[in-house]
C-alpha cells in the first residue's frame, strides 16, 4: 500500500502551487488523459474481459467510448463553465455589482466500484479534472485486473503529487478516509456509502454519494410490449445485471404479463442464444461470493426463464422469478444480478403507493403510451433519474444530471453537474468608492422609516 500521508502532503502543495487553477492546465490534463485512454485501449480491454467477462463492443460501449465522450464534452465547455458569471444584483445594494466564482475544491477522493471499474473511476475524474482539483483514485479490490491497469495507466502519464491510484482492500479505504481530504466522491453500496459518510463528517468534507436501490421497471397494458420487453431485457442483462440503475424489479400490469414475459424470452434468446453460457457476449459474475449471493435469492421463487448458474465458470444465466411475496429477499435487498422478479399489477395508483412505500430508488422505468399516466408517475414517485419507454440511457446524457435520492444517494454529476460537484461557487459582491449611503450607519433610529419602505 503507498504511503498514503506522503501522497495527501504531495497534493497539498501540488494545489497550493496554483497550477490547477488554470483553465489551461485543466484541458491539457484532460488531452493527456484522453490520448492514454486511446493509447492504452487494448489493455483496459483485456482486464475488463478478465474481470466480468466483458465482450469488445460491451466493454467499449459502457465503460471506454462513454469515458471518451465525456471528456470531449468537458474540454469543449470547461473554458465557459469556469468563467467568473456576473448575476443580478438588488437595488437597494446599487451600483455594486455581484459575481459568482467556480474555484476547485483542492483534493478530491474517488471511490470506484467493481462492476463498472474504469467507467466509474474515470467519469467521476473528468469533472474533478475540469473543476481544478487533485485526485486519489480508490478502485475496487474485486476488479483486480482494472484496477491494475488503472495505477499503471495514472503512474505512466501522470504526475503522483496531482494525480495517483492506490489499490488494495478495506485497509486501503480506511487509510483513505482516516485522511482529510477537501470532496469525497464514492460510488457503491448504500451500507458502506454509510460509513463513507460517516468518516467525511469528521473532516466536515462535502460528499457525493452513488448509491444504488430497488429500481423499478412498470409496464402498462397500452405500451408496445414487443419493443419494451426488448429495451427491458437490454438494460436488466447488460454486464449481467451489475448495473446499479439496471431494472430491479418488473411491475406490469396483469393482462400484458404472460405476452410480455413471452417477449422477454424471445429477446433474450435472440441476444445470448438457447444457452447463455456459450455466448460470447455475456459477461460473468465478478466472484463466487456474489454467485452464492445470487443463487440464494432464487429459493423460495418460482423460476419462470433461467436459473442455470455454474460457480465454477462464475457464470449465472438471464433469469425471470415469479410467486414471491414483497417480503422476500429478492425483493428486499438490491439484487445487482441477471435476476427479475416479476410482479403484476391492476392500477397504476396501486404500483405508486408499493413503490413510494420503500426507499427511493436510484433508477425508475416506464413504458406507457398514455402521457397522462407517465406524468402522474413523474409527479407522485421520487427517484434519482430514469427513462419513459425506455431503460438506462438516460445515464449516458451530458445534459441531464446523474444521481440519487435519499437512500439511493446525495447529488449529482455528468456534464456541468459533474463540474459543479467537484466546485466551490463562491458568492463577491464588488461595491465602489463612488456613493456611500449613509443609512448603512449608526445612528440608526432616523433611518426606519425610510428601510421599512426599503426592506418590506
């Protein structure tokens, strides 16, 4: 394990030094860090494939290409977001003028998780990149191979003292977090970002938290359920469910159920073939532990597609549950698996009060062609973001804010809500020399009047 004071004292007088401050810099870090994303692609690659079995096109697609773009989409705005902006002033503070200063925070720590281990180490780096600040980058012990790649790929191209990867297990993040640094940014559990919480608020170090939940997916009897059982099967077994915005459960409504279970399994045939196993386009299971995890939840179910799972392989197949009662654990903890229950329901009213019956979820799906319903769903259920007649893609868009919501999470990031994560917005009103009112000053009794008038 480094020397983790040593690296803290480093990035200490590496912000202190002023370099980040600059817009300049900032891009150039970012130019630098694309060229090494494109130069060392192969490998990045080979460790995803060796961590959940990733195929080329899923890897590049969630966790390479969406990096790409983002910083693109960073170095195109970061000149404009950083800018002091000049906002209204009150009259009754004439002719000073007031402005609002986006300055970085100074040491930022990302913790990444396993399932979507460069993405979500690097997504979070971008804006913290783009804002000014240094970085620690904490990987996940489980994605042993990428988070390899990560600390070679950070040690090659980049200065320590700015920014650095330090790997290892829980010892490593306790280290981390008995440290003071100036933003905390965590991706993963709602139980340990508990505890991340928890150590931030020694420090009194704002924190971001990605978090996860129950998302729930909810299927009227007027969608098109053809395409929604495809965009459901796509967004559920993608990276073999360890997605944390991927479906969790599936609500639909009673008369379109069997139709849409049917349709479920005639994607997910056409997607991963009669056996999943030999597929070479479906990922695995990052360990045994979460397999045995997995295989659990299916007692006291009833398996209507799937079920196949082989510990060896660490394989576990696509499959749908039915017959469990809302207490079960499958439908109690976040299943983060290739596992969908699969519920009915008669209103669209009884679907919103199950679900504003529990936490709130990170991710809520759906498909409808009846607007008036979708916007009651908008307008009664709190969630972090999500999709109508869709599922997941919402979180590959710039302009939209990613995040959660109580349970599920505290602020957010993507596009300029990443930069405004990872920045302090400071408040300066500038006042001249010109025009001194004397009502700001003692005595103040012969002035009430005239602030009553002013003030009211």
């Amino acid at each position: 394990m480094k020397d983790i004071k040593g690296i803290i004292a480093a990035q200490r007088a590496f912000f202190a030094s002023g370099k980040t401050r600059e817009v300049s810099f900032r891009r150039r870090q970012l130019g630098i860090l694309r060229h090494a994303v494109k130069e060392n692609e192969k490998s990045i690659l080979d460790a995803l494939y060796a961590d959940l079995r990733k195929s080329p096109y899923e890897a590049y697609l969630t966790e390479i290409g969406i990096v790409l773009e983002d910083i693109r989409f960073y170095m195109k705005n970061i000149r404009r977001w950083a800018r002091p902006k000049r906002v209204r002033t009150p009259y009754y503070h004439l002719p000073a003028t007031s402005w609002i200063y986006p300055e970085p925070y100074g040491k930022a720590l990302i913790i990444a998780p396993w399932n979507y281990p460069f993405n979500l180490a690097v997504a979070p780096l971008v804006p913290a990149i783009s804002a000014g600040n240094c970085a620690v980058i904490k990987p996940s012990e489980f994605s042993v191979n990428t988070s390899e790649v990560l600390a070679d790929l950070f040690g090659r191209y980049f200065d320590p003292a700015y920014i650095t990867v330090v790997t290892g297990g829980v010892e490593a993040s306790k280290s981390l977090l008995a440290e003071k640094f100036d933003k905390i940014f965590f991706t993963g559990s709602p139980t340990v970002g508990r505890i991340v919480m928890g150590e931030a608020a020694r420090h009194l170090t704002p924190v971001t938290l990605e978090l996860g939940g129950k998302s729930p997916c909810i299927v009227e009897k007027d969608a098109d359920i053809s395409l929604s059982a495809k965009r459901i099967v796509s967004g559920k077994f993608i990276n073999a469910g360890q997605t944390c915005i991927a479906p969790d459960y599936l609500a639909v409504h009673h008369s379109v159920r069997d139709q849409l279970v049917d349709e479920m399994g005639k994607h997910l045939r056409r997607f991963f073939g009669k056996n999943p196993a030999d597929s070479p386009v479906y990922p695995r299971i990052i360990n045994k532990k979460h397999l045995e995890r997995l295989s659990g939840l299916l007692e006291g179910t009833t398996v209507i597609f799937g079920g196949d799972h082989d510990p060896d392989t660490l394989f576990f197949s696509p499959t749908l549950v039915t017959d469990m009662a809302l207490s079960h654990p499958v439908m109690q903890e976040e299943i983060f698996g290739p596992i969908l229950p699969v519920l009915t329901f008669d209103t669209i009213a009884e679907v919103i009060d199950m679900v504003n019956s529990r936490p709130k979820p990170l991710a809520l799906y759906l498909f409808t062609s009846d607007p008036g319903k979708a916007k009651a769903v908008m307008k009664r259920i709190s969630f972090g973001g999500g999709c109508v007649n869709d599922t997941l893609i919402h979180f590959a868009s710039p302009f939209l804010p990613f995040g959660g919501v109580g349970n599920s999470g505290m602020g957010s990031y993507h596009g300029r809500y990443g930069f405004d994560a990872f920045s302090h917005h400071k408040g300066v009103l500038k006042n001249t020399f010109l025009i001194d009112f004397p009502f700001r000053y003692p005595p103040f009794f012969k002035y009430l009047r005239l602030l009553r008038k002013v003030l009211r």
